[in-house]
C-alpha cells in the first residue's frame, strides 16, 4: 500500500464505522478493543459518541476508569491564522519527544463533510502515516462554544486509548468560543499580525482563555507591534494569576519557533501541576461534564415527553391564542417531570 492508499484508508476508518468490530450483544467488545489499543474501534467508538447512540453510554462506563492520564492542549485562534499547520508541526515535535499524540479538529460544519476533513488532512498528511497519531474531525452540532458537546467524551476515549497528548484544535476564538477553557488543560491562542481593529474584538476573550500566546506569521509586518498589543492588554489585567502568558513569535509553515513553544507548554504544565491548578481545572472540568450530561438527559426527557407525543404543538396553538403563557406551561412541564 503507497502512501497516497494509506491516507485514503486512515481517512475512511475515522469517518465511516467498520463493520469488522462486533456492536451485536457485544456492547463492551468496541471499549475492550479500545484498552486494546485498536485504531478501528477507537474510531468507532467516537462515531457512537457523536450520533449518540445506544451504545455510547456503555462505551464510557467501561472507559471512564482508564482516563485521566492524557494532557489536553486547547489550540484556539481566529480563521487564517494558521492553526492546523500549527498543530501539525506542534504534533511533531511530541512525536520526536516519543509522546503519542491525538488530535480533535473542531469543524463549524458538518463532521461528515468531506471539504473539512480531507483539508485538515492534506495539511497533516505526514501525521495521518504515523501510527503514533491518531486524527478526528468533529462537528460543533450547533453548539455555541465553538466545540461540539461530544468533544470532551472523544478526549476521554483518546485518553483511554493511551494517548499522552491530546490537541483540541478549535473553530475560532472570542467571546461566544471561551469554552475550550473547559475541555483543556492548556491553551494556546494563535494570532497572526495584520489583524487591525479584529484585536480588539477578541481581547475580552483572549484575557480570559490564553495561557500560552503564539504569534504565527511572525516574519510579516506588524509581529512586534502586535506582541506589543498584547503585553499591554496583559498589564491592564486586574485578575493576573502568578501565571503571566509567554508570547512566542513562530513561523508554523517553516517550523521556526516551534521547539520553543513546546517547551513553554511544558513549561505552563510543569506549573500548573505544582501549584494545583491542574487539578482544581480537572476538578472544574468534572463538575461541567457531568451537568451538561444532566442538562442532555433533560432534554432528551421533554423531547419524548412533548415534542414526539405531539403536546408541544398543542402547547405553542394554546400561547398563541393566549390561552395560557410560556412561563406557566414551562412550569407545569417541569413539574410533572420532576413529580
């Protein structure tokens, strides 16, 4: 099998599930397979998290307790500033440091959509040969943080695969995408110079989500005025913890800079770590899991309550004619769910 053949199957085996694994009365078989270090029931397993099937829950009661070991890197930044090429040479300097290495590319669209995947994967084609990397495109599923709800269980499953380093490539960044906060244990916002006004319209955003800064592009115009923009943003920061983001000027498409990165992402981790916010963000991280796990049964709960039984057209002709109000028919629903 060329080269060119094995990118095509990778590329197939992360999208469409392989009907070699059993799914029958074996449930477990796709987790077992999985601890087994199974590439195919790996990706398997992250297709059912995502079209949340049946098999889903089953597959993270009997993977939750092999979690826990991975380091999770958020890679977050806006559209063009190189972040997939950033990934792909950040990857490949955790592969010479002999970590393996998981990659989740948030796509805005659709996962299935052949455009995203196969572009992530034409620029990370050397990584999709390397046994010790593992790449998945998911869809954010209209979810507002700019990461899909599913992300968090595909990290979990990587991490049981027993991957030491798992990247989380997101859609974009600002105000309405903070939420890689809660899925990594690391970020790296990517700028670019020549942003202009577009600064100031994520620096709300940036403050809060960026432990680590990385200026891609940095031969162009403007990477020192832009670094500049930066540490200012940084001082006027009331809330500093004994943590002041490093800025590290890069050029991803040529590799500069990139061994310097990675050793202030180490760096960023070794601190963390030792001073306990690594686990108080772990911590954290457990406690919103587990309510948007709460919040998705709820949901799936009205759905077949009133939306499948047809109640909920009856509810909105009732509002409508002003028989009866949202508020109160909120209220009642929720009253007999939890009666």
């Amino acid at each position: 099998m060329d080269d060119r053949q094995k990118i095509v199957s990778s590329v197939i085996h992360s999208i469409v599930p392989i009907k070699s694994l059993r799914e029958g009365g074996g449930r477990m078989d796709i987790a077992a397979e999985v601890l087994k270090g199974n590439r195919l029931a790996l990706s398997r397993a992250i297709t059912a998290i995502e079209n949340e099937r049946e098999t889903a829950t089953d597959i993270m009661k009997a993977l939750y307790p092999h979690t826990g070991h991975a380091y999770v890197l958020g890679i977050t930044g806006p559209p063009g500033a190189g972040k997939s090429t950033m990934t792909d040479k950040i990857a490949k300097e955790y592969r010479r440091r002999g970590k393996t290495v998981g990659i989740i590319a948030v796509d805005p669209t659709s996962p299935f959509s052949g455009g995203a995947i196969l572009g992530d994967r034409i620029r990370m084609n050397d990584l999709t040969l390397d046994e010790g990397v593992f790449i998945r495109s998911m869809g954010t599923r209209g979810s507002l943080g700019g990461l899909s709800h599913k992300t968090a269980d595909a990290v979990k499953v990587m991490d049981a695969f027993g991957k030491d380093i798992i990247f989380v490539e997101t859609v974009g960044v600002g105000q309405s995408e903070v939420d890689i906060v809660r899925a990594a244990d690391t970020t790296m916002v990517v700028l670019i110079p020549g942003m202009g006004d577009d600064i100031q319209a994520i620096k709300a955003g940036i403050l809060e989500i960026g432990d680590v800064f990385a200026i891609n592009k940095s031969d162009l115009d403007g990477a020192d005025k832009l670094v500049r923009e930066i540490n200012m943003m940084l001082d006027l920061d009331d809330h500093m913890s004994d943590w002041r983001p490093p800025i590290r000027k890069v050029i991803a498409n040529r590799g500069e800079g990139i061994t310097e990165l990675v050793d202030t992402v180490e760096e960023h981790r070794a601190h963390i770590e030792g001073n306990g916010v690594l686990a108080a963000r772990r911590t954290r991280r457990t406690r919103d899991e587990m309510l948007d796990i709460l919040h998705a049964g709820v949901r799936r709960s009205i759905e077949r309550r009133i939306v499948d039984t047809g109640r909920l057209d009856d509810y909105v002709a009732q509002i409508k004619a002003h028989e009866t109000d949202p508020y109160t028919v909120v209220g009642d629903v929720m009253a007999e769910m939890l009666s």
